[in-house]
C-alpha cells in the first residue's frame, strides 16, 4: 500500500455512502471530490440531464484542501457489499492524482484509483 497521504478524511460509512450514491445517481462515469475547510464537497454531472451537487459537514479533516475525481461506483461496491463493525470511516488522500486510501473498520484498507477529468 502506499504511504504519504498527508489528507486525512474521517467519516461515517453511511454517511459516504449515501451522499456517493444521491450524487451518482445521474449516472456520471465520474464524481468530484472537493475537501475544503471542514466540508467534503462533492459533484457530478450529465450531460442531457445536468448535475448534482452534495456534501459531508460531520466530518474531521486534516492535513489541508485537494480535488480528487473517481468511479463512484468502485467506492460505493466496496462500502456496501462488506458489512463493518465500526462505522467510521478514513480517506486517506495524497493529491489528486494519487492513489487514495479509504480504511473500514480495523484492519480493511482498500485502493482507489482517481481519474484525470479536466
């Protein structure tokens, strides 16, 4: 696993997962992740349709502000299809470009990949 994510995101896995899924629900190939001051800002759009925006306030943050585009999708399977005794969630992110992290539970670490969208 990589080291270095000096962006650390904690949440609630409900709490990602449902505002990953109301902003998805577009179906974009792609969202938006925007960590800034003490929100995670989140967004998508489609073309024919338009787009959605939502965000995370109940968090803790550290480490500053980054961007980061994904697969909504690949972070939705791996928050729903595993069942966490502990709710709360770590994304752990080194820059936009970088492959991120996001802990469930105590001993699962799971890689993401991000996209280049712009």
């Amino acid at each position: 696993m990589p080291k270095d994510h000096p962006i650390k995101v904690k949440s609630k896995r409900s709490d990602l997962f449902s505002t990953l899924e109301r902003v998805s629900s577009l179906g974009s190939e792609h969202v938006e992740m925007k960590i800034s001051g003490k929100t995670v800002h989140f967004y998508a759009a489609q073309d024919q349709i338009g787009d959605l925006q939502d965000e995370l306030t109940d968090v803790t943050i550290e480490g500053g502000e980054t961007e980061v585009a994904f697969k909504p999708q690949n972070v939705l399977t791996a928050l729903k299809h595993q069942k966490y005794e502990q709710e709360d969630i770590i994304l752990e992110i080194k820059d936009g470009l970088s492959p991120f992290l996001i802990t469930l539970g105590d001993e699962n670490t799971q890689l993401f990949s991000p996209l280049r969208v712009k």
